[in-house]
C-alpha cells in the first residue's frame, strides 16, 4: 500500500489491478479476473489495444498539447466532425472535456448562457430526478438525486428540484404500467410550473440509469411526454449519455432507442475506452443558432478541454467502433446475455432483471413477492462484489436502489468487444456467484 494516495477508502487496501488484455485484468499476483465493469463501463474496446497505444504515442510526439482558449488543433476538430456523423441530428457541435462531470458541468452552464443569448436570463435553473446521478463536482451533484453520494456535502449543494424517478419496479406513483398515464413523466410538468417555467433552464436525465438505478429502463413513452412537455415550456432537455453513449445500450446513444432527440447529449467512459480522460458535451444546431446570432461567444473552457492526445484517442476509438460494428455487436450479445440472466430469476432474490444492450442491472431482494429489499446491515450488494471478485468475476455494485438509501442492485456491462463465448462464460461464472451468495442469505 503507497499510503499517501487518496482513495475512497484509505483504512482497506483495494486490489492493485496490474495489467489488462481483452476484457480480462490481472492482479499483482497474476490472478485472472474477467472485467464484467469494463472498469466502469469505460473500457469498450478492451485492454492492450495496440492500435490506441500507437494514436497516444504518435500524438504525444505531433504536438501533446494546446490551448483550446485560444488556438485550435486537428485531433479535437476532426473528434468533432465525426461525432456530428455520429450523433443524432441535428447534434452536431462538442466541446471536450476530460470527464463526465466536468461534460454535465459544462452543459448546465451553457445552457444557461444559451438563454442569455435568448434574453431569458431568470433561467438558471435545472430539475433533476431522484435516485440519479450525474458528476462528483458541485453543480453535478446538485441536478443529482443519489442520496447517499449528496449527503456529505447537502449544505453545499445548489437548492435545485428533483422529480421521482422512472423506475417502474418500484413506481414511486404505486401504480403500473400501462395503467399509470406515465405520472414520472407527468411530474416533470407539474414541477416546471410550480417552480415557475421562467425559471428553469433544463431537465437532465440519463436515458437508462446506469449506476444510481440499477439500469432502469423507462416505459417507452417516458420520453417522448419529457420531450413534449420540455418544448411546451421552452426548457431545455440533456441527456446524460455518460454510461449510455457509443454503443453501450446497442445503439449509438441510449435516447435513440425513445425516438427523441435531446437539446445537449452529455457523453464520457467509452468515448476514449480509457486511454485517456475524455468526456463530450454535444450541442445542438439551435442551440448554437443563439450563439451564433447573439455574442458569438460560449464563455466556458478548462486547461485541458479538447486535449489532443485524448481526442485523437477519441478519433480511433470511433474509427474502431465503426470498422469493429461494435454497437451492433453490443446489441447481438446483450440479446445474448439477457436470454442467460431471464435463467437468473430462479434464484429467490433475483428481484429484476433489466437495462438494454450491454448494460444490465440486477436488483436484489430479500422477499420476491414483497420485493422488500436486504437490511442496510446485511451488505448484500458488497458481499455479490467479494464473492464474484472470489470467483475471477468483476461486476458494479451499488446500493440505495430502493429509496436512495436500501436496497442492493449490480451492473454487468462488460467491454462492448466481447464474444459470444465469453458472455457465456461470464453467465457461468454470474451463475457460481448467485448460488454461493444463496447460501449466505
Ligand atoms: C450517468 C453519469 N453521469 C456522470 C458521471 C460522471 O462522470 P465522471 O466520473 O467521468 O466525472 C458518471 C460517472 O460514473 C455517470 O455514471
């Protein structure tokens, strides 16, 4: 243990993960463990990829870096006209930074100065949903709704409002679906009148909610009504693609399996499959239509937004996920695996079973019937991690499924290259994790 770095937890060493090749990882020891997380759904074209490596290094001696304040450069223009090609029309302009949260940061504050441009400067606000989560820095933990994850730093954060959350396991409404007139999104109005629509600047949501939700996935007219009820009232709608973007879900960006379009698409992990730290803010025509009629100004940059070196990484990964027909492979082999996991629901607290592509989520529960979820105290979803980790297995855990506060759910979504052998060998490994986890409960 170095005991000088900062990590979540500085009592417990965590396991030093030493090199990586496919999807798989080894340890300090030289223990093989299949990465299930792809990090945290960051590594889409899995490890050692020689062609990546090449991009860094070429890059690293052209030119590493470049003030995007004040000049341009070739990787971070041509990452931008691909991504036009890429992304849903009319999403045709980036601004990169070097991560999610400094992505989601950017898209509230251009929204903003987009209604600047407008004459509309009262709104500065955005509405957010319970039990999401969309950045660790201040602002993004604000339009947040991770209980746990807000609680540190609550008197800190920006008094912004939160909508329920589109998780029909557990409707917040206690209706189901079709019989609920999708009240998620009906709330969404409601709340962007009590709060006065003058006021509000944008509803952010992710399309399936990766790691606060458990990959829940909304009905299919949850968006459809955002979108409607965001136009009604002149507000802005982001969707937060961090996890769902570049194929994850088995299309290019999660929303596109709604038939809407977004204002902004927020978007990160895979966008560089982690050879370097990269994140997108993609923007509309009109929405850069006010900008370019208005100021022509965007005030907003960081040292490190539209990095070469990460965005010629960016470049090649997209090249690759194109050449490779990795978001039609995601959706081949998530067919695949959520036709092995269906199996799954014979286990007794194998609650739900849901999400899209090569993202899928697991929600456990003590009781089937009552889907009364594990006691706080019982660790359920830490003991699901040590047990797969025991097994050569590595999966996302999360807890506060339920309320924000109980309930234990794992993420599966491995790098979008792997093979129909190795999802079958993940199944048969989830399925040693599951029958040693029933012997605990
Ligand atoms: C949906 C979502 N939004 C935003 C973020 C923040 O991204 P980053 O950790 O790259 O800052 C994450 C990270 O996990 C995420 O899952």
């Amino acid at each position: 243990m170095s005991g000088h770095i900062i990590q979540p937890d500085i009592i417990h060493e965590f396991l030093c993960l030493e090199r990586g090749e496919g999807i798989y990882v080894y340890d300090k020891a030289g223990r093989k463990y299949m990465d299930a997380a792809a990090g945290v759904g960051v590594m889409a074209l899995g490890y050692a990829r020689k062609e990546l490596a090449d991009v860094l290094a070429d890059q690293a001696m052209t030119i590493p870096y470049v003030h995007a304040m004040r000049f341009a450069n070739q990787p971070s223009n041509d990452l931008a006209n691909q991504i036009a090609e890429f992304a849903p029309e009319p999403l045709n302009w980036s601004f990169f930074a070097s991560g999610g949260s400094e992505a989601m940061e950017s898209a509230l504050k251009i929204a903003r100065q987009y209604f600047l441009q407008r004459g509309k400067p009262e709104k500065s606000r955005f509405i957010g949903r319970w039990q999401s989560f969309h950045g660790n820095t201040i602002a993004t933990q604000s339009v947040g709704g991770h209980l746990g994850r807000r609680a540190p730093h609550q008197p800190m954060l920006i008094n912004w409002p939160h909508i329920p959350p589109a998780y029909c396991y557990r409707c917040p409404f206690g209706l189901s679906y079709p019989n609920c007139d999708i009240q998620c999104a009906q709330a969404l109005e409601r709340e962007i009148c009590w709060q006065g629509p003058e006021t509000i600047a944008a509803f952010v949501a992710e399309p399936i909610v990766g790691a606060a939700g458990g990959a829940t996935v909304p009905a299919p007219e949850y968006f459809p009504l955002v979108r409607q009820i965001c136009d009604k009232y002149d507000v802005l709608f982001i969707a937060d693609e961090v996890i769902t973007g570049f194929g994850r879900t088995g299309k290019n960006f999660g929303i596109e399996h709604f038939g809407v379009t977004p204002d902004m698409i927020v978007t990160a992990k895979g966008i560089s499959s982690g050879y370097a730290p990269l994140g997108a803010l993609i923007v509309s025509d009109p929405v850069m239509a006010a900008f370019q009629t208005g100021s022509g100004k965007v005030d907003h940059n960081f040292t490190f937004a539209g990095n070469p070196l990460a965005c010629r990484v960016g470049s090649e990964v997209l090249r690759l996920i194109e050449k490779e027909k990795l978001v039609e492979k995601a959706a081949a082999r998530g067919k695949q695996l959520f036709a092995g996991l269906e199996n799954f629901y014979r286990f007794p607290f194998v609650g739900d079973v849901r999400g899209k592509g090569l993202l899928a989520g697991i929600e456990l529960v003590q009781n089937k019937e009552k889907k009364t979820p594990f006691p706080l105290e019982f660790h359920a979803y830490q003991k699901i991690n040590e047990l797969a980790l025991d097994e050569g297995l590595i999966v996302y855990p999360g807890g506060g499924t339920a309320d924000g506060y109980i309930g234990d759910h794992f993420l599966l979504m491995p790098p979008l290259i792997i093979s129909e052998e190795e999802v079958d060998q993940l199944l048969t490994l989830l399925e040693r994790v599951l029958t040693r986890f029933g012997a605990l409960v």
